[in-house]
C-alpha cells in the first residue's frame, strides 16, 4: 500500500472500501498508514472530537470508518491550527 499524501485529495488507498456511491472510506488502520499516524494519536483525536470537529464514523463490520472527503480536509486544517499555535508559542526568539 502505498502511502498518500496528505495533501492530495484524490490519493486513495488499496485497503480502503470503495462506494457505489463513490465516496471511499478509510479504517483506522487506513489512516495510520497513510497519515504515519499512531494508533493512540487517532484514538486521541476521536475521543476528543467534541472538541476539535473530528468527522463522524462509519461503522461497517464491526469497525469505524471515515470518509475521505470529510477526513482528509478536516487533518489538513487541524495540522494547519496545530502550526499557527506552535509558531505563536515560540515567540519572537525563534
């Protein structure tokens, strides 16, 4: 499998289920994959969705999964909230 990138909407993923209706949705082993994130940091970023937007799951078989559409635009503006807060801290002695 190869990896996306992150900021390429149209990456799609081997394992990912793949709609009739054309959307295509990612488990969370999915996004560990493809996003090089940890198992806990999504699990984190879940159990906080209340308050950082998180999309909603799907469940199908028993497992969550998120769609593309919604999850890939809603990591890159969270990455991007991330850097404007990181960049604020340092201050003006960077």
């Amino acid at each position: 499998m190869t990896p996306p990138a992150p900021d390429d909407p149209e990456h799609g993923q081997e394992n990912a289920l793949h709609r009739d209706d054309g959307r295509t949705l990612f488990s969370r082993a999915d996004l560990q994959e493809g996003y090089h994130l940890s198992e806990s940091t999504l699990q984190n970023l879940w159990t906080d969705r209340e308050n950082n937007d998180h999309p909603d799951a799907e469940i199908i078989d028993g497992v969550m999964h998120w769609d593309d559409a919604e999850w890939a635009p809603w990591y890159r503006k969270l990455q991007r909230q991330r850097a404007t807060v990181a960049e604020q801290s340092a201050g003006p002695f960077r």
